[in-house]
C-alpha cells in the first residue's frame, strides 16, 4: 500500500482501535483533525514534534485526515466533519481550511503551523494578540519578496520581464503579490500574473507563458500550488526557464534555486502549540510565531542542464548546494 494510500485511511482506521494498546491502560485518548490539500513529507515532522511530547499515533493520539485535492469547497465539508468528531485541536496546513473551521468551528482550537500573511488576509487580528480559536506560526512569504528579486536579479542579470504564478484563490497571497509587484518595479522588472484557482488553470499558464515566454518564473507558494510542484518544475526545466520558489522542497524535486523558511522545522513548531493547547492553553493566549530564519538553495544540477550557471557570490551565501 502507498503511503498517501495509507495515511488516508489511518483516521478511519484508529477509530476502531482500543483504548489499551500493546498491554498498557492509556487513560485519554487525544483526537486531532488536520486539514490540507494533499500529503507533504514535512507534515511528519509535526507528528515527529508530538511524538518527542508524548502524543503517540496508536497509543494516546487519534488523526483524522482530509485532503481537498484543489478543491477547496471541501474545507467547509472537513469542518463539519471535525465539530461532529468532536475533535481537540484542528489542524489546517492551508489558509483556505483556516477560514472554512474558523466559522464553524469557533469552539475548538485551530492551530496553522506556517499560516501566510495571516493578518493581512484577515485570519488573525494580530500576532501578538491572535484572537478567536487559531494560532500557530506565520510565514514570511511577503516580507521576502525583495530578497528573492535581489537574487534572481543576481542569478539572471537580463531580467527585465517576470512571470509570478499564483493561487489568486488563496486571500493569504494577496498580500505577497503585492509586495512581489513592488519589489519588481524597484528593480525596474515588468511582470505578467499568472493566476491559478484549480489545478487545471496551471496549464492555462504554461500556455501563457508559451506564447509570451518571460525572463523568469517566479511562483507565489501555497498548498495548491505545492502539490502541484513536478509539473511546474518540469515546465521550467524543458524551457530553461529560471525558477524562484520559496522552499526547499522545489529545489530538491528539481527547480532552480528557493529562499524561504524550512516547512519542515516550522511544522515540527506547530507540536509546540498543539502540547499547550491540550494542555489548556487558550490560542488567543498563544502569539503568533514569525520565523527569522531563512535559507536559500540551489540546485547547480539544473543550472548546468539550462545553461546557467551560479554567481560566485550566490554560490558563497547558499545554505544548501544541490550537485
């Protein structure tokens, strides 16, 4: 059986499971419902996280697991689902599931391990002061738009015309493509958005791109287009096409080169938040969390495959070099 397969059925599964497992009496049970758009390696590393805290799959931990696959009305459903399991803490990987379990779900506690511009997208009232049923931590997506320009700049010295693929569907990315326009015209580059709502519009996309190839491809991350990440990469790789992208994991599945925060440390966090909370901590007593700690990789197999090559000085300050 796959591991999407399995981790899919894992919550209906444990549903049946004893209140005693391997011969000890386990006292309470803890249910957790977690929300996202399809499976990513780095949600272990929150499992991984609650494990060190003691909450264990299988021993005192049940997850329930829904995946949108893209269709985002479904948050609304999985909401629903989660009051009626009469689930402790909901977990949401993606800010379209945060506002479908914010509604409905005002009595039980949210928490967002890597939430992008919560505040500006309406999510949260403040860092420091949340509010409401939802906490976590707090992506610096936007804040990094200039960055990514200066690199990209570096990388590409001929960039005058950018594409930036995003999710438009997404409230949270409105905020980092606004940011990404104003970091563009500083930089004296013109760019083309490539909005995205579904799956399907990726290709609608390429096909722009096609007829009007640009400089770059710069892509606004979310869940939607995450889970979409081979086929985008592929796209820049038979175009020699230069890809930003803002974490590791595009880079190490083939594209370019990405700055961002590392999803893998920001969801073993979010244990941190959950053990509070069951713990009875309020999440509106809980502030947000914003990451200070950022990495840039690059992938030189891919720059040597489109023909491009490194900047001594991006080469120097890379955290991570993919041969």
């Amino acid at each position: 059986m796959r591991r999407r397969e399995f981790i899919g059925t894992l919550g209906a599964a444990a549903a049946a499971w004893p209140l005693a497992t391997h011969g000890e009496a386990l006292g309470r049970v803890w249910r957790l419902g977690f929300l996202a758009q399809g499976y990513e390696k780095f949600y272990d590393a929150l499992f991984d996280g609650l494990r060190n805290l003691g909450y264990e799959e299988g021993r005192n931990l049940l997850v329930e697991r829904r995946y949108a696959e893209g269709r985002n009305e479904r948050f609304q459903e999985f909401a629903a689902e989660m009051v009626a399991l009469k689930v402790d803490v909901i977990i949401v990987s993606t800010t379209p599931a945060g506002f479908a379990v914010k509604s409905p779900a005002t009595n039980i506690p949210v928490v967002f391990p890597n939430a992008i511009s919560p505040v500006e997208s309406g999510l949260i009232a403040s860092l420091a002061h949340p509010g409401g049923n939802i906490t976590g931590g707090a992506a610096q997506t936007a804040a990094l738009s200039t960055k990514r320009f200066e690199i990209l700049k570096e990388v590409v010295p001929g960039l005058l015309r950018g594409a930036v693929l995003w999710n438009a569907a997404n409230p949270a990315l409105a905020y980092p493509w606004k940011l990404t326009q104003d970091a563009a015209h500083a930089l004296g580059v013109e760019l083309e958005p490539l909005e995205v709502r579904s799956p399907k519009d990726i290709a609608l996309a390429f096909a722009r791109m096609e007829a009007t190839p640009p400089d770059a491809l710069i892509v606004l991350q979310d869940a939607l287009t995450l889970q979409h990440r081979k086929e985008i990469i592929d796209f820049t790789a038979e175009r020699r096409l230069p890809g930003m992208f803002v974490a590791r994991e595009w880079v190490t599945s083939g594209g370019l080169m990405s700055y961002g925060e590392n999803l893998a440390e920001m969801y073993n966090r979010g244990a941190y938040f959950v053990d509070k909370i069951l713990k009875g901590t309020k999440p509106a007593d809980l502030p947000v969390e914003q990451v200070t700690k950022f990495e840039l990789i690059i992938n030189v197999k891919t720059a040597r495959a489109m023909g491009w090559t490194f900047p001594p000085e991006i080469l120097a300050i890379a955290d991570d070099v993919i041969e």
